[in-house]
C-alpha cells in the first residue's frame, strides 16, 4: 500500500514549498536560475499534439490566458483534424496562432516535431500515446499540459511516474486536465466536508452516464490502425475504457475529498447495446466498487447507451447530511443547507485549470499535478481490470502487471492487438476467462 | 451606430385571415406519441414598457418607460416542457404515421437537430412536465421552425416587448400581481422557495391574462438583442412592435427570472442579459451552439402571431434569426 504513503507525503511537501514560495518570492526571483525549467518565460511558444475539440479547446485557454502566449506548432495523425483546429484557433487568435504549414505535423511522430519548436506542449492525443509523449516533452526540457486520462494500462503508469521524477528534477511545470478541482464551488464544497459540514463520510457514489461516443464507419481506404484511431472510443486500448475516459473527473474529485486513492476494487459490466464492428470492443456499461485504505467505498457507475437515464456527478453521504455535484450540502431530508452561488462566472474550470498551468510557467511558480492525475487514472485502470476479469483488483497485484494492451508499433499499416475476426466483429473482454494482470 | 438601425420592427403584411381568434391547443400526432400544448390569445394593444424610477430594485436598464404598440398573438400558456423537445430531438418522424404530406416531410427532414448532449441537460431536475433548460437561443429557434413545419403555424420566440405586455397583462406594478411581495410565493417558483431547482409548469398561479409561470420557474428568452439604452430612443414616440435584432451571439435578453434568482430579478420589467457565463462549463472548441452548459435556469415558451406571413416573408425571418 505504498502508494498512500507517498500521496500523503506529497500533499505536506506541497504545503510546505508552497509557503516557502510565498514567504521567499522575491528572493527566489533574484537568482539568476540557469535550468532551464526555472526560467520566467516572457514569450511562451505553445505546440499542440492532438488536435480534436479538447486540443483545441486547451490550446485555446492557453492563448487565452496572456498575449504573451503564441501557437507555433500542431501535430496530428489526421490532417482534417489539424486543418479544422488551425483555421478555428486562427480566426480567434489572429497573430497569436503563427503556425507555418512547416510546423504543421501530420503522423504518429509528429510529436516529435511539434515538442522540437515549443517551449510548452499540450499533449492532447487519445490516452495510450501520453506516456510516450510525455517523455519525449521532458527529456527536451518541456513544460507539458497532459490532458487526462494519463495512460491506459500499467506499463503507462510506470512510465508516467518516472519520467515524472525527471520532469520534478528538471522543475517543468506539469499540469493534468483534470480540471474539476478548479471548480470554485467543488473547492468550497470539499472544504466544508473537511470541516465536518456532513459528519463523518459514509459513503461515495459517481454517476457518469450519458450516450454512446458518435460512430465513423469503415472506409474502404482505411487501414486497421486508421479505423481504430478515428472510432477510438469504441477501442479499448485508445480510450481506456469509460472509467478512465469520462467517470474520471468525477472519481478524481472523490480522490481529491478523501486525500487519498483507492487500494482496492471489484466490478462488473457487459456490452448490451453496442454491437458490430463499428463499435469495437469496448463496454457500454459499468459498475465498479471502490475501496479506500480507510474502508470507505466508493460506488462507480456508468453507461454510455443512448436514450438512457442520465447523470454526470457524485453524491457524497454523511452521517449529517450530503453534498453533490451541483456544489450543494443538504440535511439529510434533502433541505439544501449551503450552495455555492455564483452565477456570473464566466471562466470555467477548465479555463482555469489551463490559466494556472500557463501562469505558473510565466511566473515561474512550481507545478506538478502528475501525483494525483497519474493515481486517478491508475484507479480507473484498475477499475476496467476488474470489470473486464471478474476479479477483485488489489493495488499491490495491479502495480506488478508488466501486460501491455498497445500495439507494438505505431503507424498505419502497424499489427494491431485487436484485430476483427472472421464475422467482422472484434473479441470483446469475457469477465472469468479475460486475462488482465 | 449601426446596430440601431439595425432594429427593426417585425413587419406583418395582412392577408386576407379570417381565423378566429381564441385560446386554443395545439395538438400533434407524431406517430406513436401524441403532444400539445395551450396557446393563449392575447389582443394587441399598447403598454408602457419598462420601470419607473420609484420602483423598488429598479436598474437603469429598464427605462425610460415607453409607450410600445404590440399586435395581436398567441402565447404558450406554459413554459414549453421536455417532452416535446425532446420528440425533435431524438426522432425521425415517419411520414405515414405522422400523416403529414411529402413536401412537408421533406422540409422536417432538412431542419438540423441539437447534437447529443454530452450530459443530461435536465441535471436531474426531472423532464415531463418540467421546463426545457440548458439550450441556446439558437435551439430555441431551430426548434420553432421544426415545430412550424410540422403544424404549419409559425411559432417563434417572443419579442422582448411581446414578453413583458403579457408578462404585465395590463398592469403597471412591479409584478404582474402587484407589489406585494409576500404574495410572490403564490405566483412565482424562484430562489427562497424552489430548493435549488426548477418546477413543474403551472404549479403556481397565473397571470391576469392566464399565463404561468411568467415570474420565476424558469427566465425565459427572447428575440431580442441586449442593450441598456434600447428604450431611450423611443422616449419622445409609440415603438411599433420594436425588436433589437441581435447579429451577436451574446447579450441576448432572457425575461422573468428564474428559480435560480431573487425577488427583484423577477419583476415584469427586469431585463437579463447572455454572456459567456452561460458557457462557461463547456470545455471544446468550438463550443456547442446547441447547448450550453450552465443555463440550467433559462427555457422558453413559443409565441405566434395573429398575422399570417407569406412564405417568403418566412423564408426571411429565419434566415435572419438563424443566420441561414
């Protein structure tokens, strides 16, 4: 159970360098630091990887944030996706978007080339990609937005938290997308309940459930890999399942309020509606009990079937009371006893989440999310191991699993590990026979 | 400034009508499902519209009162409800159980309909019976011409002038029930008595006209382009049907408060304005033009007027409010 211990360390540690920071400021900005991660930076150079509608959308909160922000390069396996990015971020952000067609990347190593012209990197390609790229951003000096989850197997973690120790040597700045702990109201909210506003935690539930990700059916011209990376929420491998791809802001959240990760957990799930290749292998729905090193469960559900019952957030039980996700206490009979207020808020917390990471390296203030974001998404991971074996999940035994679900290689023509068999259809996770550790 | 000549007044040509003039239910059969709802008649008039100076709350917005002229129409007796915006939403309508002829099947067939939310847009708050919430004015509008072509009557949103004649129904209060404010809890669902959320329509009582829900429940959008100076230039003359027609996405008005606000926002001649705020929980770029994200206190309820438009006269108003 080492992982709690260092969560907690790493909360005193943070305190603790954040009040140094505040009582030694000017002192700190006096130096003339030569690592490179501790420059105050005047003109930021940004390079998006991953250009869909959160890329973009990052991408566009980073400009957003200072003028001294600009946009130089973009990197993307699809080109349609690229160009809709530019010209969208372009006719926003005039002359804070110079990307010459030269700094436009098409490919799986266009990574490689956009990190080469920044000084900060918003990697925002589907989650099996980040631990690779992740590296790459730090082992060339780069400050690095990850939006979340951060990897979609066990390898991915290890990777994510050694490069980790180098990014922390080198000081880069390293924020997570996990943007709903900018939430004002989720932060008073979570304050509260420390402060005994519910009594003692009883228990914990996340609800994400919403419709089914939007299809793109086969071309003729599509290779195996290209079909997979256009429908990648309906792969396994390149979403990482609903846990990780959605019910983890909501999860990390509950994260967040208990100062803690989960140690243990078991579930179920199945495909009832998804059917057909164009729907890959992934599960549409999902029930995952979570378990605390302190016994406090935490109840995950989630679905993704259309013309459902839907709910997207949490409900936190007291022996006092409860809170919920519309940043709300209520008495046990459902009376609401406080409410966060504040209606005329125009920046989101996503807004936020990306202006702190921006102005920590502006300021160069220290930043790294990486702790909690990599925990979170570890949870999640464990959480579609035990869904897809049937199995009850324990950290330690997680942590151990050397087994990878990517691909070997990445590009177009590359073997793939889930291939469609004879009927078209792809092998879906049994719970009982699927082998996960 | 160009964005005042830019309001114009909505021009109905008369056609020969000959249509009575009643209250009446919309009813329509849309295969297995059967919807309607209740439209008041509401005769044309005049009014002073805004606050004056010696109302209580009042903010610098709402005058100089004015002296506004307003035709004739029809106004949903209540707040339009989920079920039937959701019919537009999820469903192809089948001609040969909807009746309805090919022409008019095709035209359904090209009006777009709202991407899937990416959550419940109702955030729990419970959908039959209860108001639509958490869409754009655009929605809004694109469902009116879905639900145009369907009934062949044009339905629309309100003018910002057109809502609060019939908000005051002849009064000249701060509500539409007078000034008292200890009668707010029998007339208007809103902050202190909704529990954080909205209500079902009509559960409160109506307006002198028959209108629910007016004050409170949910705030209601308009047609209308926001501006605190609007009125100023009608100071000195009768505005003819006046609507500041917007060519921004924001500030557009929305009208009567919600259950999300206090006592003074929901007086008939309080104006509230559309920013980003309302956005603000949307995290893509673009951001949806359908949905947005933290307006689970705006919906909207359908007008129609008396006057017939031609066809081409139609064809016009939508271009222009939906910018096609």
């Amino acid at each position: 159970m080492s992982i709690n211990k260092d969560v907690n360390q790493g909360r005193r540690n943070f305190v603790k360098t954040s009040a140094a920071v505040a009582a030694g400021g000017t002192i700190l900005s006096s130096f003339p630091l030569t690592s490179f991660g501790a420059r105050a930076q005047s003109e930021l150079r940004v390079g998006l990887v991953g250009c869909g509608g959160r890329g973009t959308g990052a991408a566009s909160e980073a400009l957003k944030t200072s003028k001294s922000v600009k946009l130089v390069a973009l990197g993307e396996t699809f080109e349609d996706r690229l160009s809709g990015a530019y010209s969208q971020l372009k006719s926003t952000f005039g002359n804070q978007v110079e990307v010459p067609e030269s700094n436009k990347f098409i490919g799986f190593d266009a990574y490689q080339k956009v990190i080469e012209k920044c000084d900060v990197v918003i990697l925002a390609t589907p989650p099996p990609f980040r631990p690779q790229h992740f590296e790459a951003a730090v082992k060339a000096d780069k400050h690095v937005f990850i939006e979340k989850p951060l990897f979609v197997d066990i390898p991915g973690y290890h990777k994510v938290m050694v490069t980790n120790e180098l990014a922390k040597q080198k000081q880069l700045k390293v924020a997570v997308g996990l943007q709903l702990r900018f939430e004002t109201g989720y932060q008073q909210m979570v304050e509260k309940i420390n402060n005994g506003a519910i009594g003692d935690i009883t228990s914990l539930n996340v609800y994400y459930n919403v419709g089914a990700p939007k299809i793109h059916p086969r071309q003729p011209e599509q290779t195996e890999m290209n079909f997979q990376v256009r429908n990648w929420r309906y792969f396994t491998w390149l979403w990482g399942g609903q846990l990780a791809g959605q019910a983890i802001h909501q999860i990390d959240v509950i994260n967040w309020l208990m100062n803690d990760f989960p140690v243990t957990v078991n579930g179920l799930g199945g495909r009832q509606v998804f059917s057909g290749p164009n729907q890959g292998n992934t599960y549409d729905h999902h029930y995952a009990e979570f378990e605390y090193a302190n016994k406090i469960k935490l109840h995950v559900q989630c679905r993704n079937i259309d013309n459902n019952w839907n709910k997207n957030g949490f409900h936190i039980q007291g022996t006092t009371g409860y809170a919920d996700d519309k940043s709300r206490i209520y008495d046990p009979s459902g009376n609401i006893v406080w409410r966060y207020r504040n209606r005329d808020e125009t920046i989101g917390s996503s807004q936020r989440c990306q202006s702190n990471f921006i102005n920590s390296v502006l300021e160069n203030k220290p930043l790294n999310q990486v702790e909690y974001g990599a925990k979170s998404t570890l949870a999640t991971v464990m959480g579609r191991m035990a869904i897809h074996s049937g199995k009850v999940i324990d950290i330690d035994q997680a942590l151990a699993s050397k087994r990878s679900i990517l691909p070997k290689e990445f590009h177009w023509d590359a073997e793939m590990p889930d291939m469609p068999g004879a009927d078209g259809n792809y092998e879906i996770p049994m719970p009982g026979k699927t082998e996960v550790l | 400034m160009k964005y005042l000549i830019l309001s114009i007044c909505i021009a109905f040509s008369f056609s020969a009508l000959g249509q009575s003039f009643d209250n009446y239910e919309e009813v329509l059969n849309l295969g297995s499902k059967r919807e309607s709802f209740k439209m008041v008649a509401i005769p044309g008039g005049q009014f002073d519209m805004g606050s004056p100076e010696s109302e209580g709350n009042r903010k610098t917005d709402e005058g100089p009162v004015h002296r506004v002229r307003i035709d004739s129409l029809w106004m949903g007796q209540f707040e339009m409800t989920w079920e039937l915006f959701e019919f537009y939403q999820n469903k192809d309508l089948n001609q040969e159980e909807t009746e309805l002829t090919e022409a008019v099947q095709l035209k359904v067939d090209a009006i777009s309909r709202p991407s899937p939310p990416f959550e419940d847009p109702s955030l729990g708050m419970g959908k039959e019976g209860f108001p639509v919430v958490n869409i754009s004015p655009y929605a809004a509008l694109t469902f009116c011409k879905w639900l145009s072509t369907v009934t062949g009557h044009l339905y629309r949103l309100p003018t910002e002038a057109e809502w609060e004649y019939a908000c005051r129904a002849g009064s000249k209060t701060a509500f539409h029930f007078g000034e008292d404010i200890s009668q707010l809890d029998d007339y208007a669902v809103y902050f202190d008595n909704s529990n954080g959320q909205y209500a079902k329509v009509g559960t409160k009582k109506a307006n002198p006209w028959g209108l629910y829900d007016m004050h409170g429940n949910v705030a209601e959008w308009t047609l209308d382009l926001y501006e605190d100076q609007f009125y100023s230039k009608y100071a000195d003359k009768v505005a003819d049907n006046p609507w500041n027609t917007p060519y921004v996405l924001h500030p557009r008005v929305y009208r009567g408060g919600s259950w999300d606000d206090d006592p003074e926002d929901l007086r008939s001649a309080a104006r509230m304005k559309s920013g980003l705020n309302l956005q603000r929980g949307d995290p893509q770029v673009p951001k949806s033009f359908w949905w947005y994200t933290n307006s689970e206190f705006i919906g909207f309820r359908v007008v129609r007027s008396y006057k017939e438009l031609t066809q081409s006269e139609i064809r016009k108003f939508w271009a222009k409010v939906l910018d096609e």
